[in-house]
C-alpha cells in the first residue's frame, strides 16, 4: 500500500489525499476528499463514490468527462451549507490498467452477482456465472473488507448506516444498491444516478470497448429486478435515491425504474425518485444533480 498527499491546484475548493490498496493482482487508487475540512469529529458523514476517476478533473478521467463535483462543494459553500463529510472516491477497473478492454472489466465488477441465479436461460446464466462471477471481479469484497476497514482506521471511527452512505451512476449505481442489499448493516444511504437497469446483450459486451450504442438485454433487466423484489426488505432502514435523464442512454431507463419503484412502494420503502428532462448520460448532468443528492442524505 502507498499513501500520500496532495493538495490539488485543479480543484476549486478542498483537498484530496491519496491511497493505493491491493486490489487483486493491481493497486487500486482511492482519493479521500476533504471539501471543507480535515478535521474528522463523530458527526462527520462518509460517502463512498464509484468511479472515482470522473469525480473531479476531466484531465483524470478516462473519457475526457467529469462530475466536477468540487465545484458543487463550492456552490455549497456560497449558499452557507458547509456540510461534514468527507468522500471516498474509489477507481473504477477502467484506470486499473488504462487499457481499453477495462470497460468490460467495469462492467463485470459492478454487476451485481447475486442477481445472475434469477437470469432465464442455461447459456447466458452460465457465461456470466463463469466470467462475471469470479473473485478477480469482486469489488464488493474490496470495497467492503479492505475500503471500510482501512477508513476506519484511519478515522478512528465505525462506519455503518449512521454515517455511511455510498453514492454511484449507470453501473456504478447498480452496484451501489448491490452492496447497500449486501450489506443493510453498513450503509444508511443509497445514490443511484441513471442506474443502469437494461444490462448488456453479451454480443455488445463482446465489442463494449468499441461499442456506439446499448440496447439493453431483457433477460438482465428482469434477473436485477426479481433479485431486488426478493431482497427488498433489507432496504428498510436506508433512504435511497433514484434519478436518470431523458436523452440517449438514459432514455431506456424510464420503465425498469418505474417496475423497480412498484416493489419499493409495495414495501414501503423511503426512497426519491426524480426524472431530469434533457439530461444525458453524461458525467457533466451527473454532477447537476449531485447537490441535491447530497442534501438528501445529510437531512436529519
């Protein structure tokens, strides 16, 4: 493990510390984000945010694209809302090795493997109990067994649903309710932001690095949702938070959110839903949304 610190001159307020954990046979970067403050007390909140890269520098990110959301802390901080938290931002599989191919690596890591019994068909449930389901893939593992404990630790503070909550968009949004029904324990708050519902045909993940466009693939989008509709009632103490656009790719999330939101009320889950016309899968309309996102889960 390698730790040190550095006090970004891109970002327009706070400052990043960085630590590199063993993930698998790589190291794998986290950046802990002070926005206001370093100083930690028992009322301080965490947020563990998935793909890391896009969160702050368009220079950082593997597309060009980011969040940007320091300027939000900033605009934040402008309306009096100095808020005590700190993010952990961990990289995607995308900047593990800075290949191509690790944008099929993001999406085995995030899908969420206990929804892959629920797929119909032998061929396309075996694939992806071979290949998606295997230990080099398991972030929820990483995330969970040596993220939390090494926060913890530095911290000096138990992280779980009072003061954890873990935020992520598309796949990254997947895997966050993923872990939060893994683990009801430990996070308190769930962001979703265009969560990616539809999966990925297996001829389109075969060319993902190269692709134009998703269509979807029913047989995923039914399995997601018959492993939430068994598993809801572990959501009961978390709020959750659910978004996506109507452009593009965001286009096609409308009806598995609506079938996703039936089961949520039917248990009587706390969760927001919000539609964000004209927006699309875009890092720049995830960090739009962000703000609100954020007063949400620090609302007492």
């Amino acid at each position: 493990m390698v730790s040190f610190q550095s006090f970004s001159t891109e970002l327009s307020i706070g400052s990043i510390e960085e630590i590199y954990l063993k993930s698998g046979t790589n190291e794998r970067r986290i950046q802990i984000y002070y926005p206001y403050s370093k100083n930690v007390n028992n009322k301080t909140k965490f947020i563990i945010m998935n793909d890391g890269e896009e969160l702050f520098s368009e220079n950082d990110s593997w597309n060009g694209k980011a969040w940007n959301i320091d300027e939000t802390f900033k605009d934040l901080k402008t309306q009096k809302e100095n808020l005590n938290l700190v993010i952990i931002a961990i990289d995607s599989a995308k900047r593990i090795n800075g290949n191509i191919l690790d944008e099929t690596r993001r999406y085995a890591e995030y899908f969420p493997k206990e929804s892959i019994k629920y797929i119909d068909g032998n061929l396309k449930r075996s694939i992806y109990s071979n290949f998606i389901d295997s230990q080099k893939f398991n972030y929820q593992d990483f995330v969970i067994n040596k993220v939390i404990p090494f926060i913890e630790k530095k911290f000096d503070t138990k992280l779980n649903r009072d003061n954890l909550g873990i935020i992520g968009a598309s796949m990254g949004g997947l895997s966050a309710l993923n872990m939060s029904i893994e683990n009801p324990e430990i996070f308190g708050f769930v962001g979703c932001i265009s969560t990616h519902w539809v999966g990925i045909k297996i001829s389109e993940y075969l060319i993902l690095p190269f692709r134009m466009k998703i269509s979807g693939d029913e047989s995923t989008t039914k399995a997601i949702q018959k492993y939430i509709k068994d598993n809801v009632s572990k959501l009961s103490s978390q709020k959750l938070y659910f978004d996506h656009g109507t452009v593009g790719l965001d286009s096609l999330y409308e009806n598995p959110q609506n079938e996703i939101n039936k089961i949520l009320l039917g248990s009587q889950i706390n969760f927001i839903y919000e539609v964000h016309p004209n927006h699309d899968h875009e890092p720049k309309f995830f960090g739009q949304r962000f703000k609100n996102i954020l007063l949400n889960f620090t609302d007492n």
